[in-house]
C-alpha cells in the first residue's frame, strides 16, 4: 500500500510538473502585445515649445506612459512594451526592432505636429502608405517617394532622413512585404477607433469650440513602414499653433488624449478577440472533420 501510494505520488508530480510548463506556454501564446512607441526622446526635442514649457518629446512620452498604464490596469493579460520610458532617443531603426523582437499585435507612435502657419491646427492619424503615384512617370513616383521620405518624422536625431533601402534588414522588408496588406486593412480598423475616440474626447473639453478633424490618413513613414504588425501614428495637435500648444501642455489634455486612444484601443482589442476566438473555432471544426473518417473507418471493420 505504502508503494502504491508513493507510485502515485510520483505519477501526480509528474503530471503537473509536465502540464505546467505547457499551460504557461499556452497563456503566453494567447498574450496581446502592444507597443507604444513615445515619438522623438533624448537629443531629438522634436516639435519645440514656443510660450509654454513642454516640447513634443516630453506631451509624446507623458501620453504614452499614461495610456500604457491604462492599459496594464485594465487588461493584465496585454503586454505593454514601451521604444522608452525616459528621455532618450532610440533611432527609427531601433524602435521598429523593438516592436519587431516583441512581437507584437500593434504598434502606436504619438506624435505632436507643427506647420510653418500658425493658423494650422487639428488632430490627425498616420497608417502606412504611398499615396499620389497612379498616373504618374517613373521619375515623378520617385521624387514623390523621396519628398515623402523627407517628411519630419522620417528624420534622425541630426536631421537626416532615415534611407528606407539602407537602414533595414533584409529579414525585416521581407516579412514586412508579406505582411503589408493583412496589416494596413487592421492598420485603418484601429486608426479609425482611435482617432475618432480622439476628436470625441477633445469635443468634450474646454478646447471644444477649436477641434479640427483631419481624418485618418496614409504616409510613408519609417515606423509605420517597417513594423510588422497593425500599426498607427497619431498626431494629437500642432504645437505651432498657439491655443493648440497651450492645451496640448495641460492636464486636461493629457487626460484626454491618453483616455481616448485607450477607448480606441479597446474596441480594436475586442474586434483582435473575436477574430482570434473565429480562427480558433476553425481550427477546431477542421480537427474534427478530420478525425470523422478515422473514427467512421474503425467502426465498419
């Protein structure tokens, strides 16, 4: 009796000690990733302050570390990666990597916008594309490539643009390629989400009477391009514009900005599940159908 029970004492440990590990990579394998990238950081301000005391990389970070915390609070199950958490700068190469080696089910870059007039102002959001080339030369598509290349979050901490041909691995422009279109489809799922929780948000503040929604819209931007993932770029107001700089440097918008790109992320996250929970299904019914013949083949013999 005593061997008996020590042989299933041993059995049970096994058991557990075997299953565990299997559960936990099952868990893991069901996490969602977001990866929350802070534009500029470090030696790249991005946007300057004009009146009030906040450049761009300071309102990027403050959101970011705000609607990261949202999320942690709300879904422990999603895993938040920051491209930083303080006032450096890691290069665009560097934070598509980041997103990249986590893996992840979404990427968001928050930005702050300028415009030689100071009269410019509003909300947009950035999902990758090169727009304005049907049509065209051979000659034209590439100056339009190139003059979207140039744009200001396409440029390094010295102010040279980033080279989209040079300054990526081969792996990652392959699996960005196969993915491109899968993603920009999820890319505008979640862009429109989020952007319209924005301007939602903002209607609703003291900064009501001035909200201009410029729309979800495609560039060719180094980050959007080369995370192989859904991916948005968000541009929460123009700091060159002097009522916009003064709310984008206060609490309330703070509050506002980072709340609603968590609304936005929300939906997208259940609209992520519900196609995951299809996909599993599938996967199960075609288990099924697959097991069907065996079974029918051992009970006519």
């Amino acid at each position: 009796m005593r061997f008996l029970n020590t042989y299933f004492s041993v059995l049970f440990i096994l058991f557990f000690a075997f299953a565990a590990p299997v559960v936990a990579q099952k868990k893991k394998a069901n996490t969602f990733t977001v990866v929350i990238d802070p534009g500029h950081g470090g030696g790249d301000i991005g946007t300057p302050h004009r009146k009030c005391k906040q450049d761009e990389k300071v309102i990027a970070l403050n959101v970011s570390l705000k609607l990261g915390k949202l999320i942690e609070q709300n879904y422990p199950d999603v895993k938040v990666v920051y491209t930083r958490k303080k006032d450096i700068y890691p290069t665009l190469p560097e934070r598509t990597q980041i997103a990249k080696k986590a893996k992840g089910d979404l990427f968001i870059s928050i930005h702050v916008n300028a415009a030689p007039s100071s009269s410019a102002r509003g909300i947009e959001t950035y999902i990758f594309g090169v727009t304005g080339l049907k049509g065209k030369s051979e000659d034209e598509q590439k100056r339009i490539k190139e003059r979207m290349a140039n744009e200001r979050e396409n440029l390094d901490i010295s102010g040279k643009q980033v080279d989209f041909d040079k300054d990526m691995d081969i792996e990652t422009k392959i699996l960005c390629q196969a993915q491109r279109e899968k993603n920009n489809i999820h890319s505008e799922e979640v862009a429109k989400f989020v952007h319209n929780a924005m301007v939602s948000a903002i209607k609703k503040t003291s900064y009501k009477n001035n909200v201009n929604d410029r729309g979800v819209l495609q560039k060719n931007l180094f980050v959007l391009c080369y995370s192989p993932m859904p991916a948005i770029l968000v541009e929460l107001g123009y700091m060159s514009n002097p009522a916009e700089e003064k709310f984008l440097n206060s609490e309330e918008a703070l509050s506002a900005y980072s709340k609603a790109i968590f609304s936005g992320f929300e939906k997208y996250k259940a609209s992520w599940d519900k196609r995951k929970l299809g996909s599993d299904n599938s996967s199960k019914t075609v288990d099924k159908k697959e097991e069907t013949p065996k079974e029918s083949s051992t009970s006519t013999r």
